[in-house]
DNA sequence: TTGAAAGCGCTAACAG
DNA sequence: CTGTTAGCGCTTTCAA
C-alpha cells in the first residue's frame, strides 16, 4: 500500500491514456529503466550500458516514441533552433544561403526557422520579438541590423547572432558578408578599364544597393574627372525592391531616354541584367560592341545567357554554410576563431562585357 | 518563519540574478500581481482589469520581457510553429508558396520552420522526426506524402497536415493542389489544337512530373492515332531536378539531335522553357513559327521574355495562404470547411505559341 | 476578476 | 553507469 513502485503491475497510476504521444516515463518504465536513462540513452548513446541502451531503442522504435524538444529545449537550455531572417524569400539572391544554412544546420541537428522581413523593416520588429520568444540558439540576420531598438534587443537577449551579406565596424556580434562599396568601386574601375565612358547603373532603391551605387558613381567621376563631382553625372535608374527582369527592361529604356550613349550598365541584380540583355536585343542594341552589361550575384543561370552574363559573384553557399557553423560552434561552446568573416567577392568576366 | 509570503522584500529567495532574461514571475513581482495575472494580461488582455494590463504593460516595456514560447507551448500544447517541407528552396518555384505561407502565419503570430527534403526523399525520414519533435501545430507538405513510414508517422503524431502542390485521392489530411494529369492533357491538347504535330517535352526526372509528362504523351498518342501507343514515339528529354535554363539549353539540342522536325515543346519549368528559346534564338530556330514552347509556373519573369513565355500558371500565392489559414483554422479549433481544395491551373497564353 | 497549486516533458546536478 | 530530485517558465484548473 505504501509504495505503488512494482515495475510490471502499477496499481493504476496515471496509465498512459491510450491515443496520447508516449513520453520518456512511457519509455522508461516499458524499459524497466529510469527516464534519466532513456534520455541519455537517446542524446549521449556512449554514456550507458549496452544493454540499456538496446531495450530503449527497442521500445523506442515499438511505440514510435519522438521527444518533445520543446520539453529537451526548455530544460537545457537549447532550442537547437536557428532563425533567419531575410529582406524576402522571393528575391532569389538570398536562395544560395538560405539552403546551405537549412543544410547546414540539418546536418547537425539543428532547424531553420525563417522569417521575411520585407525591404521597409516595418514587420522587423514584431518579427524579433516572435523569434526571441522562441529562444534560438542563434539568429542569421540577411544584412545587418539598421534599428538601434533591434539591436539592443538582440544584444539583451544573448542569442548568438551572425549579421550577414554586408560589412560593418561594428557587428551585432559575428559576421559573415562583404564590402558593398567595394564592389562598387570594383565594377566602375573595370568597366573604365574596359576602355567605357558613359557608365550607367540600374540599381534597387534598398539601403545596400545605394550605399554599392554611392561608391559605385563616385570612382566613375574619380577615373573621369571631365565628368565633374556631381553623382547626377552618372545616369542612375533606382527601381524599387525587390528587382526583377521586367525592371531590368523598363530600366535600360529610361536610361537611353535621358542618355542615348551608354556604353555600360552595371544592374543591382542578375535578374535585372537579364532583363537589360534581352531589351538590347529586342531594341537592336548589340551585346557587349554597343553596351557592356555587369550583373551582381552570379545566380545559377547567368552563365547560360546569350551572351553569358558577366557579373560580380558572391558565393552565398559560403556565407549560408560559415554562418550555420559559426552559430553551431557558438551554441556548442566552442571557441569561436574569427567571428568577423569577409568572404569576399569576384568580377566574373564573360560576354556581355 | 513559516511563510516568506510577502510581496516587497522577500528574504531572499532565488532573487533574479543579475543578467538572466527575466520571467513570468520576476513581471509578477515588480508588477505586485500574480504569475497567472501576467500571463493573462499579455495573452487575454480583456480578461484582466485595467490596472492590472497597465501596471503589467508598464514592467513588461520596461525590463523588456519577452515570454519564453517554449514554456508556453509546452504548457499549453501549441506551439504557434507550422513546419513546411519543400524538396529544395532553390528551384524558386515553389517561392510564392512559402512567401505567402510565412506571410499567413507571421500575420496571426506563427512562425515557419522550413525543411528541405531534397528530391531523393532520402533525408526525408530525419526531417519528419526533428519536425514532430518539435511539436508544430501543423506541417506542410510540398507533394504528398509517399512513404507509407512517413504517413503512418505523421497520422500518429496527431498534427493537422496540409499536403500541396499535388491531388491524391486518399489525402493523410488536408490537401491544397491541382492536378498533374490535367495538366499533361491539358497542354498536349492546347499544342495539338494550334496545329503543332511534332510535340516533344523536356521533363524533370520527380515523380511529380513523370507523372504529368505520361498523361501529356498519351494525350498527344489519342489526338494523333498516327504515331501508335508507344509513349517513345513522343520525344522527350528527361533531365534531373531541379531544373536550369541550362538544362533547357542542352535539352533543345538533344531533342532536335533526335528529331531535327520537332515543332513544340513543353517544358516542366518556366526556368527551363526560358533555356529553350535562348537555345532556339542561338540556333536561329524561329520562335513560335517554327517551335512552340510552353513552360509551367508562371513565374514573374515569363511574361517579359521574348517572346513572352506561354505557361502553365500555377499561383502558388494561392495555396500558400489557404494551406496557412487551414492550419490556423484547425490549429484553434475551428471547424474546416473543405480540407480538400483544387486551385487548377490555367493555360496562360503568350507569344512563345 | 484574481490567485495558488500542479503540472507540461524533459534534463542538470547530484548521489549512489 | 544508474537513479533521484528538482526544476526550466509557462499555463491549466480550480478555488476564493
């Protein structure tokens, strides 16, 4: 009477209710073991016996039993969750990194929760607070945190935190991009050094693509001083986020409206520079013997285009993966080496310049 | 010495260490009510008295609470998380589904867990148990379900599930799709009806559009007795998934390899198809006057093709916000009113045919 | 309306 | 190596 502790034949103590998901006691007592041991039968396999270890997995797999990892996260600690965020899914640009992260983090253990911002940060902070509230192990940020207010409350919340697809002195905490001014800085030096004089650009009106242009039109007056210190002197098409091929179109007529001689465009997009392509061809404008045509992004398809797109590669696979195993090692304790990565960028040359 | 009960200055039980996120309780007591009244203010506002929701609100803003969703959901049973399974994010058809799906939920407080399968359903099992460990109030699923495993498990687990981008008539729930089948009919009559009589395809390899591309070929043997049962006698070019306008490139030039007479063909991408007429425009093959091409997705870069792309419109905008709001719906009890929903397609007619 | 008690299902931290 | 004891932070349930 005192003990109902009989392992084979509880009095009638809370009988698991037939239909309900079993739990580690399920388990645990059908395996004759405490549910301490299951549970580390479960996540740390080397650390019980054998023989343990065979009669979980057995009743494991007979009553198709899957932890609750709400339940594992609130006791320890570790959600094994990562958010992402991005601007908007249906840019394309951010594909790359967003399938090395899932990939990434799967092959740990870990799942992606994701979350779009949008171009005007008006959700952004609603969006922080629903994944704070989640206690990841880590956020991936697609750009770098403009709000002071989201910052604080980032830094507040001691989620690891990896701002990525951009640079800045002073990151949240790690980071993994590169140097929008100098790519567009790289793009007008080569496009002067290709031997053209009346550079324009099509470029999407968010905060990185202006801050790439900013730079982008001051070497061109740099490397022509003739053409005055006025930014205006470089024939600029700013469309709204996100681009898409019919902007590249609409883009190149405006531009050859205010400026028929234009000999080079760098577009914001791969995307956009598509669209550039196929208005020169339907306008008779020849590829790249009247017009130079740089893109930004190297999507998948670039290299199939007629002529092949030449345009600055940023290998988002890189900055998806570095990001997953920064947030990993950080989560797992590990010691961090280089919490500030600039993977870079390269012009990749081909025919359409 | 019995009860330490009062509310200013307890002895000095578990005081909130510095630097910890505060809780529930630490709101409670610097808000002088109880844990439950916090909970009630922030999740029920209008179940709590005025006093109380201001003086909650004024410490929840000022120490910057966040509720730890993990503990409410473990609590409550509802994780406010919806799970969606895609084979892979970076073939970008499947894109409009999951903005509007992130969109949906985001707009009634869930948050998305995204998971890719990859196409060879292999790490498909992996995923299904991170996901139901994870206890979503619903998942999504891109495609039925195959693996009798998976069903079973996914049944068992009890949570509402969405399957997309497909008809079955034995559904593990509820289901958002169009019909292959029709589709493959619907195209080869459409081709045949404009006097095409060298119909070829250039067909992914999953199972989704072997199965659409068997319907069109048998479409295209009934309208043209002529060419016997044999689905051979329809040329088609089966490439990997996910399709590349490469793959459209080099899938051109295998077919008309096969049959230099093939005078239309229908792509199972928009990606793809758009390969097709950079391929026929390079060749100098006249489209559509010599070839008719047809895509399928519609996706937003088609209509500014050139020629624009005919396609198959597929408005994954659409299914993305029902299968959002039939998990919300059955997610908060309510009742569902068709859990089985066919959106079609539409044949969108343009220039390529 | 408000509060107190009792867990949700799991694991950290100790003992044995 | 294994078990016991306490929670993790929230919400359900019931009583006041």
């Amino acid at each position: 009477m005192e003990t109902p502790a009989k392992k084979d034949a509880p009095a009638h103590p809370r009988k698991s209710r037939k239909g309900a998901t079993p739990t580690v006691r399920d388990v645990a007592r059908l395996a004759g073991v405490a549910p301490m041991s299951v549970s580390r039968a479960l996540n740390n396999p080397d650390s019980v016996s054998p023989e343990i270890l065979q009669r979980v997995r057995e009743v494991v797999d007979r009553v198709g039993y899957v932890p609750n990892l709400l339940a594992g996260g609130l006791a320890s600690k570790k959600s094994r969750m990562v958010a992402a965020v991005v601007p908007t899914i249906s840019g394309s640009v951010f594909l790359e990194m967003v399938q090395a992260l899932t990939d990434g983090l799967a092959a740990r253990g870990y799942q992606l929760m994701l979350g779009q911002a949008g171009y005007e940060n008006s959700r952004e902070d609603a969006l922080l607070e629903a994944i704070i509230g989640r206690r990841p192990d880590g956020v991936v940020l697609t750009g770098i945190m403009r709000s002071e207010q989201g910052r604080r409350r980032l830094l507040a919340s001691g989620i690891p935190v990896v701002e990525t697809w951009d640079l800045t002195d002073s990151p949240i905490d790690m980071l993994v991009g590169f140097s929008h001014e100098q790519i567009g800085k790289a793009v007008a030096e080569y496009l002067h050094g290709r031997g053209r004089r009346k550079i324009a650009a099509i470029s999407a009106d968010d905060e990185r693509a202006v801050r790439r242009n900013r730079q982008f039109a001051d070497t061109v007056l740099t490397l022509q001083p003739g053409l005055g210190t006025d930014r205006k002197a470089v024939p600029t098409c700013v469309v709204p986020a996100p681009t898409s091929l019919g902007s590249g179109r609409t883009g190149l007529r405006e531009l050859l409206a205010r400026d028929p001689g234009i000999d080079a465009v760098f577009c914001s997009s791969d995307m956009m520079a598509q669209g550039v392509l196929l208005e020169a061809l339907a306008l008779g404008i020849e590829v790249p013997g009247q017009l130079a045509v740089v893109g930004l992004g190297d999507l998948a398809f670039s290299r199939d285009l007629h002529p092949p797109l030449t345009t600055v590669r940023i290998d988002g696979t890189a900055i998806g993966s570095i990001a997953a195993s920064l947030i990993i090692d950080r989560a797992e304790g590990r010691p961090v080496e280089a919490p500030v990565r600039d993977v870079g960028f390269v012009i990749v040359e081909r025919g359409s310049s």
